[in-house]
C-alpha cells in the first residue's frame, strides 16, 4: 500500500493522498448537500488544498454505489416544490453544480472520474468535467429530469454536443432510457468499463500511468486540451435561467 499523507473526512467525504494522487471519495450524493452552503464550502476548500499541493498531480472522485437515483429525484423534487424556499433551494444547488464544475475544468490537477450504481444526468454531468472517466460495471444513468418537464442540470448537454453532435445529444436528452455503463463506453462518454470491485484500484493505477509525465507536461496539456471549453461559465449561466424559466412557469401554474 501507498503511504498516505493527507487525510480528511467529514459527513460529506473522505479524501486521502495515495503519493501524487489525491482520492476523493463521497459518502453521499444528493442535491441535499448541494442545498447546503456549508457542505459545499467544505469540497470546495478541499479542492483549493489539493489545488496548492505541489505533490499532488491527478484527482480521483469517486462516487457511492448508492447515489441520487430516479426514485430518490422524485421524492426530493416533490418536497422542494411545496416549499416556502422553492427558489433559493434551486438557485443553491445550480450554484454549487456550477462551482465544483468550474473548479474542475480550471485545475491543474487531472481529475478523473470513477462511479458506480446509478445516477441521474447533473451528477454525470460532473464527471463530463473531468479528463478521464471509469465507470464499473453496474453503473446506470437516468434521466427523471424530463418526466417532470426540466431540461438536466450540469452542462450535460454542453459536453454531449461536443461529444455526440446536436443529433443523438437531444435524443438522449429527450428519452427517459436508463443509459448502462457498456452503451456509455460505446458512445465514448466514458473511457472505461471495470468491475465494480475493481473500481478503487483501476482508478488508482490509471492515475499513477497518466500522472507518470512532468507537472509542466500535465499542466499545459489539460490547459490547452480545456481550451474549447473556454464559454463553460456563460454556458452555465445560460442553463441556470432557463431552467430557473422552466421552474418559475411551474410555480405560476400551481398558482393558477
């Protein structure tokens, strides 16, 4: 085993060094915690230590087996829906999906993604950001954003039309199809498919291999590769109010 130097953990996640790789990995994924501003400051700031950490060269983050699924939207959308806070709940997780995003995409840390179980699409969106992707074989992608009339979260259409073109992005995005880990990697919206019990240490040993090159090398690889991405802030900005347009109309129409 790899000596760890850095530790950290809280209700949120766990985050650890394994030599120049900094492993990440969530306890929890809900829009719950993304609502919370205090949550949200805790992986921010954690991502700004590993940023200023000269011994470090990739990220990995890697989700729980047991993350926001369908079912799991629809109970959480219902209740926000009937709440007095209606805006500021959404404007908070809009916010936070934007800046870890962000951050992300800016760093010169390699980010690499590794999930499982299922997810819906603004948490897939996220590992979009990253540079490399694994996902184990278990891993599903919903999309329960359409059932209630919402375009999804998380500049999910902005990387599916860079990867796909504007064609299969608005079929995928208008289906309501679980999307498996196989379909994922044969669009090559992830980079690979592993055993669920392989996940940690495929993630591991993918890192190490991609952060085998110089810091210098790294850096302006991903900074020139990232170049395309440069309008990611205005995209995100244009997302948030038409889906905030989308979710104001709902309210009216409760009103009504």
């Amino acid at each position: 085993m790899m000596k760890q130097t850095i530790e950290q953990e809280n209700e949120l996640f766990k985050g650890r060094q394994f030599t120049s790789v900094a492993l990440v990995t969530f306890k929890t994924v809900s829009m719950e915690w993304l609502s919370s501003l205090e949550k949200k400051e805790k992986l921010l700031s954690y991502f700004d230590q590993l940023a200023h950490n000269t011994s470090i060269k990739s990220v990995i983050v890697q989700s729980p087996n047991e993350s926001l699924d369908k079912k799991g939207f629809f109970e959480q959308f219902e209740a926000w829906s009937n709440s007095k806070i209606y805006d500021d709940v959404f404007y908070r997780i809009f916010r936070a999906f934007d800046q870890i995003m962000l951050r992300i995409i800016n760093s010169k840390k390699l980010f690499i993604s590794a999930q499982s179980g299922k997810v819906i699409f603004p948490f897939f969106g996220l590992s979009l950001a990253c540079d490399h992707r694994i996902a184990a074989d278990n891993f599903i992608v919903q999309n329960p954003e359409g059932m209630v009339g919402l375009a999804p979260k998380g500049a999910v259409a902005f990387f599916l039309t860079r990867a796909l073109g504007p064609s299969k992005t608005m079929e995928l995005l208008l289906s309501q199809k679980d999307i498996g880990a196989y379909e994922l990697l044969r669009l090559k919206l992830v980079d690979s498919v592993v055993p669920f019990n392989k996940l940690r240490h495929s993630a591991l040993e993918r890192a190490n291999k991609l952060t085998s090159h110089p810091d210098t090398e790294l850096a302006g690889v991903k900074k020139l590769v990232n170049y395309s991405m440069k309008d990611l802030a205005d995209y995100l900005e244009y997302e948030d109010e038409q889906i905030f347009r989308t979710l104001s109309s709902f309210k009216r129409n409760k009103r009504a």
